[in-house]
C-alpha cells in the first residue's frame, strides 16, 4: 500500500486512539511524514507475510517523555540516523523497517525513516497499543533480543547499547535518554522476516488507517463517530470495546520524571454516570478506578476521547475543563497471555490489582 494523504491524517487519528495516550503527539508525526509526501517520496507499507523468513527488519521510534515533544520537536531525520549506526554495527543493511508500537508519533517515524531510506514500512508493531517501556514488545515477550540498539538525538550524538536481556536495555538506554534532554530515537529489535511474522501483531498500521477513517465516515454522515469506532471494532483483532465513563476533566496532575511522563487525571461524571474516575498515567493509561472499582486495566486499552470532537486525546494534551468519553478495548489474545502479562500486565507498572479483561469485569 502506498500512504496518501487522506490515509495518513487517518492514520495519525487512529494512532493516537491506540496509544491510549501515550506514544508521542500523532500531529508532529503527521507533518513529518507530509512533508516526505510533498517531496515525492513514497510510503509504501507492506503486509508481513510479504517479508522472505531471511530479510532483516530494523524497527526505529522515539523513546522518552511525550510531554518533551511539545519544545523538542524532531525533524526526522534521528531515527534514521539511528538505523544507520545500527546497521553499521550488524555490518548488515536494513530491508524493512517497521514501527516498535502503534501509538502516537511511533506510528509514524519509521515512516519517515522508510521514504528517505527508500525501504518499505512493515503493517505490524510489538505493543498493539503503546507502553512506556522498551522491553515491553511481543517481539522480546517471544524471544527477540532488543539489543544492539542504536539510541540517537538531534545533534549526531549516538550510543550503541549491548545489554544482557531487554530489561538492562531498557534502563540503559533511558539513562541515555534522559542525557539526551528527556527523549531520544532508536534503532532495536533489529530481526528476521520469520520472527517478524512468528511475534509481532500484524496489521496495526492498516488498523489505525480504518479507525481514523471509520471515525471521520461517520462525522460526514452525522452519525455518532464513538458509536461507530465500537461497531467496528468486532471486525478486528481489538474485538471488544465499550464506553466506560463519561463527564468532565476536574483535575490532571502530571509531571515529566525519570524520563517518564507520571500523573493521573480526574474526571467528573455527567448524567447518566455520575461519580468519579480517576485514570493513573504513565506515559499511557494504565488504569481507570470509579470510586475505587476497576473498570479497565493494563494491558487492555483505556482511551480518552474528546466527547464534541471524537478526537482522542493523548496524556501531554489533556486539559482541565475537557468533555469526555472513556472508552475500555480488548487487546489482542497474543497480549494475554501468561508470557505476556509477566512483561507488560499491572504488576510490571507497580498496580496491586490483578489484570482481568474487560470483557470480565463488565
């Protein structure tokens, strides 16, 4: 599939409903990729099962506190850069490049990365959402090794980080970010076409192309776009959704620590839910609690979307005074397993409370 520009305002809306606030601001990610559409470069993204078992996938991204984007803005070109050093490393070219989550400004970076290396963009992630953590990828859940990565930032700065398991690259290379002035880009997970197909969840970059599309349909026929999105999703991996709380945000407290953007956001209830949910944030939504019941909880993804607009809207841009809608939706069966949530279920992230899916919980 070769992007247009239909497609990728599509996709940058979509993105940000999956990285259930987390991922990086999907707008600079837009305009990055645009402005490669402007310059007659191609985007060309590709299915996995195109991939020969022997090519070799370099995923690229940013990694660091979504908040920094607002005044660290990119120009794309870091990733890329990343990917390069990475290569020179492996002594290996790159065949494709793929993103490490679909959330946000991740969706869209390697993008960049493949118009101007004329490589082609893998339909798949390793989070089928966006986590704060670098080791939280099916493809390390599943046996791939994160490390060597390449971790890079806007002036040609570039560490090379060799790590004995993804945890330890992880805390690597966050020290690296935070260095780099509190987000960096990079190049990891650098595999095989076959372990591409055996671990990543496929065709998330298609996905948030139809979300975006299925939201901005139904604004056009003056249906209700949230309505629509749930009717959707059945049809897709994400086969469970629903709206779990309603009303206006009363408080957001959030803080860029540690690398991480940390907060929660208070939201009180309108007719007919009344009460109130409070959502904790790391990065991204990791948990909805009304009146200290669970509703939704990691890895199951808790988006909050602008109630006027159906926009979704990611952690750096909430605001006091904000409609809005709380949507709760089932992650893919490869993200619940018990391999799976000893990588990225409530416990990794600090939470007492058990994962139980959505679907359970009711």
């Amino acid at each position: 599939m070769k992007l247009n520009s239909q497609q990728l305002c599509d996709l940058a809306v979509g993105a940000a409903f999956l990285g259930t606030g987390g991922g990086g601001d999907p707008y600079v990610g837009r305009l990055m990729v645009q402005q490669c559409l402007d310059e007659g470069l191609e985007v060309n993204i590709i299915d996995p099962s195109e991939l020969a078992d022997d090519m070799l996938v370099i995923p690229t991204a940013m990694m660091g506190a979504p908040t920094v984007l607002v005044e660290k803005i990119p120009s794309g070109e870091e990733a890329m850069f990343s990917l390069q050093r990475l290569e020179r490393h492996l002594r290996r070219k790159a065949q494709a490049t793929m993103p490490i989550e679909i959330g946000g400004i991740n969706s869209t970076i390697p993008l960049v990365v493949g118009a101007r290396l004329g490589l082609p963009i893998v339909d798949g992630d390793g989070m089928g959402r966006a986590f704060p953590f670098l080791e939280m990828e099916t493809f390390g859940v599943y046996g791939v090794s994160g490390s060597p990565m390449a971790v890079s930032d806007e002036y040609g700065d570039c560490a090379i980080i060799e790590a004995v398991d993804n945890r330890q690259m992880e805390w690597l290379s966050r020290a690296v970010a935070i260095r780099m002035g509190g987000c960096a880009y990079i190049a990891e997970y650098a595999m095989s076409g076959a372990d591409v197909k055996r671990t990543a969840i496929p065709n998330t970059l298609s996905l948030a192309i139809r979300i975006g599309e299925v939201l901005r349909n139904a604004k056009t026929s003056h249906e209700n776009p949230i309505e629509a999105l749930l009717g959707f999703l059945p049809s897709t991996l994400y086969r469970y959704g629903r709206i779990i709380f309603g009303g206006k945000i009363i408080d957001v407290m959030r803080e860029t620590k540690a690398g991480f953007s940390i907060g929660r956001v208070t939201i009180g209830g309108l007719p007919p839910f009344g009460s109130t949910m409070e959502i904790e944030i790391q990065n991204e939504n990791l948990i909805a609690r009304v009146d200290g019941q669970v509703k939704a909880i990691v890895p199951d993804l808790i988006c909050i979307m602008n109630t006027e607009t159906a926009e979704p809207i990611t952690s750096e841009n909430l605001r006091y005074g904000q409609r809005v809608t709380v949507l709760a939706v089932s992650v893919p069966e490869i993200m619940r397993t018990p391999e799976a949530l000893d990588v990225f279920g409530p416990a990794c992230f600090g939470l007492k409370e058990p994962f139980i899916s959505i679907e359970e919980i009711g």
